[in-house]
C-alpha cells in the first residue's frame, strides 16, 4: 500500500523521486533465496554470477545482496558479507562462508572453513545465521543472461555510472559529462545548505535500505584527458572502488564497481566493452576476524 | 380475503401453515410469520401479482440494509408468495415503549440508516405510501430498525407531492419521541407548536436541530418542509453532529537530568500539539504527543534529541495543516509512522550537513490522536504504556539487545531483566549518520496484542478515561509495573501530578539516566 501522506507536505520540502530508480531488475535472474515465513515469504533474487550476501556495514563495504526485511533478531545473527554465493563454470553454484564468527549452514550442515567453497544445489536450504533459505536455480543459460547484461550496457555509447543490484546492473544509469562534473547524492532542503547546488544524479528514489547510505551529496566525477576520477565528498557516508574505500581522489577504469554507501554501480566505458560486461572478480580485503585482531594485542601485550 | 392464523396456504406443491398475522388488513398484502409442512419456521410475504412486480422491480436487484431479503418466489394462480429472510435474533415488532428505552445517539443513528433504506427505494422509484408502526421491528440492543413489510409498495416514475413525506414522516415521530420521552402528539399539534416560539418554550423538543428536522417532517408543504431523503439526512446528521461528545486531552509532561554523577545534561526532549476545534457544531480534536532519548556525545545527543520533537511537532502540524482532521483519523497509524520517517530524515540530514555537532542519534516514541483513533511510531527503548481499566498495556516494543537475545533464546526473559548491558544497548534508534527505513519504524508492538480488537489497521480505539503514558529508560527503568499503577491511582485526577511523580520516583531512587515522563487522560 501507498502511504497515505506525502511525506514533501510532512518535511516542508520537496525530494526529487525518480521512479525509475525503484523499477524492476532488467537482467533476468539467475537463482532465487526464499524465506517462507509466516505471512508473505521473502523471496531476494539472485541477477549476477558472483554475488557477496549478508548486511552493509560502512567498515566492510557494500554487498551484492542486501538482506533486508528480516526481523531484528534475524539480521543480528548475519554478518556484513556474510557468504559469497557463485556459479563456478556457468553451471554449478558454490557457496563460501566468510565470517568466522557467523555461521552458514547448507541443509543443516555448518560450513566451517572460511576458504572453502562449498557446492550448493538447486533445492537446497542455504542457513545464514538463523534463517533459512530455499535456494532456486531458474532455468536461464547462462549465455543468455549475458546477453542480456550486454543489451543493457551496449544501449549507451558514452562513459556512465549504471546502478547494480543483487550482482548485475539492472537498468538506471547516469550519462557522464565530460566537460562537466557530476555530483551524485539526493535532493537536500535548500533552507538547510544555502549555496550548495543539488547533485546532477538524484538518488532520493532509491528503495529505503538503498538510500539510507547515500550522501547528499555523495561523491564527484569528472574527466581530465580522457581519464575519469571520483572524489568522495560526504562527510558520512562512504565511497568504494572495487569494495576498498577510497577517501581522496582516485582514478576509475572502465568496469570499476563503485559503491556509494550500500549500493554498487557499474562505470561503463564504451572503449573497453569486454571489460564491461565480463565482470570482474572483485576480491574483498582479507577477512576481518575479530578474534585475530584479539590474539595479535594480546601477543603485543606479552611482547611488551 | 382475510387471513388469520392457523389458516394454510398453498401453491403447487409449496404449503405453510400461518402462526402469526405480522401485517396485513388494510394493506395490499400480508406478512406472515408460517411454518412449511417440514417444520421450518420462515417469513412470508404475500399479494396480487402486480403488487409483487413491484417487490421485485424495486427489491430483487440489490440488498438493502434493515430490509429482508427475497429467497424464494412462488406463483399461485391469484397471488404471489415470497419467502423472505427472517427479522434478525433479537429483533421484535417496534414497541413504543421500548424505543423510548435507546439512547439518543444510537436512535439517531438507527433512524439516519432507515432513512438511507427509504432514500435508496426511492431511488429505485419505489413508494411505500407511508411506513407504519408495525411494519418497523427495533433491536433493542443497538437501536437498529427493521423494515419487516412492503404491504403497499407501488413503483411509480411520476410519484406525488407528498409521496416522500409519507414515508419520511415516520422518522420525525420517532426522533420526537427519543427526545422527548413521550409518544409524538400528532401531526396537527406538531404544526402547531412549532408555529409559535411561547408555546414551543415549554416543550421538551428544543434539542438543537430537532425542531428543524421535526418542521422538515411535520408537513408535505410549505419552505421548511423536507422535499426528499436527502434533506431528511441531513437534518439527521446536524442532530448527531450535536450529540457528539469528542474525546479531549489532559496533558501534562516533566522531565530531569537527574542526579547522577556522570550526567551533565538532559538528553530527554518530550513535546505534545493539541488542535481543537468546533465548525459547524463539528468538534474535533487532534493531538500530538512524542518523547526523545538522545544517544551520544554529550551536546550532541541532547541536540538530536531536540530536533526530533522540533521536526515531529512541526510535521504534524504541516499534516495537519495539508490534509485535516478528517482524513488523519482514518489514517492515525500511518501518520505516525510517517512523521518517524521525516524526523530521522532531518537527523540524517543534519549530520550530513553539519557533521561536527550532530553525532548522536535518539530514540523517538510517538502519538497521534484524532477523534477516537489513536497511532503510534516507534523506534528506541522509550514507551508508549496504556492505562485502561486499572490494567497496564505496554502499546511499543522495546528494540533493546536484551528482547533480540530472547527472541533467539540465548536469554531467558528473567535473565534479561538482570542483564544490564543488553537492557541498556538499543537496537534501533533514529541515527545522524543515516536515515532510518520505514520499514524499521514500528507502530504497536506485540505487546499491545491483547488489546484485541480494540486494535484493528485503523489503529487503537481510544475510551474516555485511558490514560496514555509516554516516558524515556530513565523513567520506566526506575519503576516497575505495580509502581506505576499505585502512581496512577494516587494521581488519577492530574497527569501533570503523575508525570512529575514518575520522574520524581527516578530521581528518588538516584536512576542513572535523565528521566522524562508524558503523561495524557484522554476525557
């Protein structure tokens, strides 16, 4: 249901939704995580082959797929990622656990080792934490989900930032300058940041999980001789190249992932289309393991 | 032909006995309670056949409200035979003395449905040549009216002058009688009275309005008179708007920084808007009530704390101002919940804009009522705690480590209470680092459960007489249940009272925290 108040009458000020930024995924799905629970079941498809589950946390950088629309005792059992779900050949899908302090189970089975990938099929129930999901595979090649990615991505010839989620862009996109900077963030009241111009991307009518962490005005892109640089610019919120945070400028390549806060985008570059659309295996820095961290003060502390 | 009971009708192969004549005589047709040759006893109306065209020309087509329903047709070779629904359980034949028996607000409200029932036979160019008496059942229990008979029913496109009065007329005698607690003189004296304002100065009519509806009713002719339904709802609908009675507010808050060593500052903020007002006799009334705990550092948690009651006040007042009274009754939870939403967008954005003063973050529990819904927005430890009937209801949630740890069972509920740090870690509250999701601002929380029905998507029906307490950790977490109620009772008559009792008990028994107490009778 819609809500029945408009939230611009209740704020004083007006935010610029784009309607488009909450549409539907335009690449197919590749497999599906279903939660039957009482009442309506959530259901989180899965777009792209190499996708980073489990909660944001603005330390460990944006995840592929967001969980969300748990219980609050649901979501504090799932870590930020949580597990690393892939199709290894273009066939058979792995699962790899990435908390050593959370846990992931396949059919009651617990996942023990964080290196380990762990086959993962149709059928089968995927634990994360406490809750239970049915894994699906849908019966799409994989070739034809590439394809489809490419349709996407080749419909543009000039640089932009397109919007990804659950693994692979799904439509929205932005249209780099290249004589001018953009600045991506959301609408903000005027009254509030006299003199500040509105980002050139809104971001306001992202869903409410994905705009949470997005700046008002978040990062700044431009190019200078054909080279194209980001600059974060939110004293809050978070801007990511390839999952590593980045704090000044830095140069993009064609294909780089950015996340702003929770949400990744894909930078399309029409010079490089291979690039673009085989997408990279984005590694995370080495895992955080708390209990590491733990053992090396407690060496340090001997040591002294 | 006359019919009386123990006489048997019978068409083809269909025959009932007659055990009670309901109506009949000096009509077109009869109604008859029978019993079928198989024992069941069932509701029969019977008359020529072009009476019964126009039973089913105005009837057949829809369902109307306080009128049965045709079940089953049977053609005989002179008359026609209808089975029809049988009065509801509880429903007799309308009796004077009775009806004098129902409140006023409920007759009013049973005579404005009958009136509708009319409008809509109307409407589908029926005319009933008057309703009489006995052709009305009453449910003494809610008032509600019946009309049990169609004995002279005719469907007519050119109906005349008077046609709608005689139905209507009925109305304004049984209005007179439930204001006046007597049985309606007649429609000559009724003229006559409302002719002159000496006599009418004695006579128990002059309830506002009711003399209008009784003018609208009293005559086919002249200015005053009512010319269709539709004025005669009206006249109804200015009675009951004066009827009314709204629920107003008794508010009174406190708050403290408490005498704790370590606390420098009041982080609580608590804040109420109430809106009167009367238009066209209409009375409504409109409140806003909402507590903050800030969270962090020590100007910052104090700062959010105060942008939420600011921001929330302030909205609602813009909701109100946009939208009206009438439309946030019918959607009091929503806009509760609404009003959360803008209030951590504007925490959000203010640690965006400002980052060096807006670090903290706060809980918020809040309010709206208006008429008799009540909804309410929470994120935080704060609560929302009903008083009704001497029992305590706990309307909010606590997002606390604590319930999450016996939710996955890693706590028991009484460990929990002994379990400080997870009692005091907050789960949820609205954040300068980035807006909270509508989905995370709760309205009623499980608790408030078995309120039952009284709690329903439109929110929680308010009584006169509830008392509604909205307080920070730093109160409840001093006080426990039984606490609570002696305070309530030792102060029932002044919430201001109450409110400064509660935060006086925390500083009493030296709480660690501020402690901020709002308190609303709702009378």
């Amino acid at each position: 249901m819609t809500n029945p108040f408009d939230l611009d009458v209740l704020r004083g000020w007006t935010e610029k939704q784009d309607l488009e930024l909450a549409g539907p995924h335009r690449v197919p799905a590749l497999a599906s995580l279903t939660y039957a629970r009482t009442g309506e079941p959530l259901k989180i498809t899965i777009h792209g082959p190499d996708v980073y589950v489990g909660r944001f946390h603005p330390q460990h950088g944006p995840v592929d797929l967001l969980m969300e629309g748990l219980e609050d005792h649901e979501l504090y059992k799932v870590s930020a990622p949580h597990a690393r779900i892939s199709l290894g050949d273009g066939k058979d899908w792995f699962v790899r656990p990435l908390s050593p302090s959370s846990f992931t189970y396949i059919n009651d089975q617990l996942l023990t080792d964080t290196r380990e990938r762990y086959p993962l099929a149709d059928g089968d129930v995927l634990r994360l934490g406490v809750v239970p999901f049915d894994f699906k595979v849908n019966d799409i090649a994989f070739e034809a989900w590439r394809e489809r990615q490419k349709d996407l991505l080749l419909a543009v010839e000039e640089p932009s930032l397109y919007l990804m989620r659950a693994g692979a862009v799904c439509g929205p996109h932005h249209v780099l300058n290249r004589n001018a900077r953009v600045v991506v963030g959301r609408t903000f009241p005027d009254a509030l940041a006299t003199g500040q111009r509105q980002p050139n991307w809104d971001l306001s009518g992202l869903r409410d999980e994905e705009r949470k962490h997005i700046g008002l005005r978040h990062a700044e892109l431009w190019c200078e001789d054909d080279d194209w640089y980001i600059l974060p610019m939110s004293p809050r919120q978070r801007t990511y190249v390839n999952r590593i945070e980045v704090t000044g400028v830095t140069p993009l390549m064609p294909g780089d992932e950015v996340g702003l806060g929770a949400v990744l985008f894909h930078f399309h570059h029409p010079s490089n289309i291979r690039a673009s659309t085989n997408r990279r295996t984005v590694e995370l820095p080495a895992i955080l393991n708390w209990r590491e961290e733990h053992a090396r003060r407690k060496r340090a502390q001997e040591t002294r | 032909m006359s019919w009386k009971a123990g006489a048997r009708i019978e068409i083809g192969s269909s025959a009932w006995q007659i055990e009670e004549v309901l109506c009949g005589k000096d009509n077109e047709a009869w109604t008859f309670r029978a019993r079928r040759d198989s024992g069941e006893i069932v509701h029969l109306w019977m008359g020529s056949h072009a009476w019964a065209r126009d039973v089913q020309t105005v009837v057949q087509t829809s369902e109307f409200f306080g009128l049965p329903r045709v079940q089953a047709t049977f053609e005989g070779p002179d008359e026609t035979v209808f089975e029809v629904t049988a009065p509801p359980e509880g429903a007799t034949p309308l009796r004077d003395s009775e009806w004098l028996k129902i409140p006023r607000q409920k007759a009013v409200h049973a005579l404005q449905r009958l009136t509708s029932l009319l409008g809509l036979l109307h409407e589908e160019r029926g005319w009933l040549q008057g309703v009489k008496r006995r052709e009305l059942w009453l449910d003494p229990r809610d008032g509600s009216l019946f009309l049990m008979s169609l004995g002279r029913i005719q469907v007519t496109r050119k109906p005349a002058i008077e046609a709608a009065w005689r139905d209507m007329r009925v109305v304004g005698e049984l209005a007179y009688e439930v204001f006046a607690q007597e049985v309606y003189p007649g429609g000559h004296q009724m003229a006559a009275i409302l002719q002159d304002k000496s006599v009418m100065e004695g006579t128990p009519i002059l309830f506002p309005g009711l003399p209008q509806l009784l003018a609208g009713c009293v005559s086919p002719y002249g200015d005053l008179a009512y010319v269709d339904t539709s004025d005669l709802s009206e006249g109804l609908e200015q009675i009951r708007i004066e009827l009314e009675r709204p629920i107003t507010f008794v508010v009174g808050s406190a708050s403290t920084v408490g005498n704790y060593l370590f606390r420098k500052n009041n982080q609580d903020s608590c804040g109420h808007l109430v809106a009167n007002s009367i238009c066209g006799s209409r009375k409504v009334s409109l409140g806003f009530f909402c507590v903050a705990d800030g969270i962090g550092g020590i100007q910052d948690g104090e700062r959010a704390s105060r942008v939420a009651v600011e921001t929330a006040t302030q909205s609602f007042a813009r909701a109100w101002a946009h939208y009206g009274a009438e439309y946030i009754e019918k959607w009091a939870p929503e806009l509760a919940r609404a009003v959360a939403k803008v209030v951590g967008q504007r925490l959000a954005v203010e640690g965006e804009l400002r980052p060096n003063n807006n670090r903290g973050g706060t809980t918020f529990s809040g309010m709206v009522v208006c008429g008799d819904r009540l909804g309410i927005s929470h994120v935080g430890d704060s609560r929302i705690v009903l008083i009704r009937r001497g029992e305590l209801i706990q309307l909010t949630h606590d997002h606390t480590l604590a319930n999450i740890l016996i939710e996955l069972g890693e706590l028991t509920p009484a460990e929990a209470l002994k379990n400080d740090v997870s009692q005091r870690t907050i789960s949820r509250f609205l954040s300068t680092s980035a807006e909270v999701e509508y989905d995370r601002v709760d309205g009623f929380g499980i608790e408030a459960q078995v309120l039952g029905s009284a709690l329903s998507e439109r929110g929680l029906k308010v009584e006169r007489g509830d008392l509604f307490i909205l307080t920070s950790d730093g109160t409840h977490g001093e006080i426990d249940e039984e606490g609570i109620k002696a305070l309530v009772l030792s102060h029932r008559e002044s919430p201001q009272a109450l409110s400064e009792a509660l935060v006086q008990n925390a500083v009493d028994r030296m709480g660690r925290d501020n402690a901020t107490a709002l308190v609303v009778r709702m009378d």
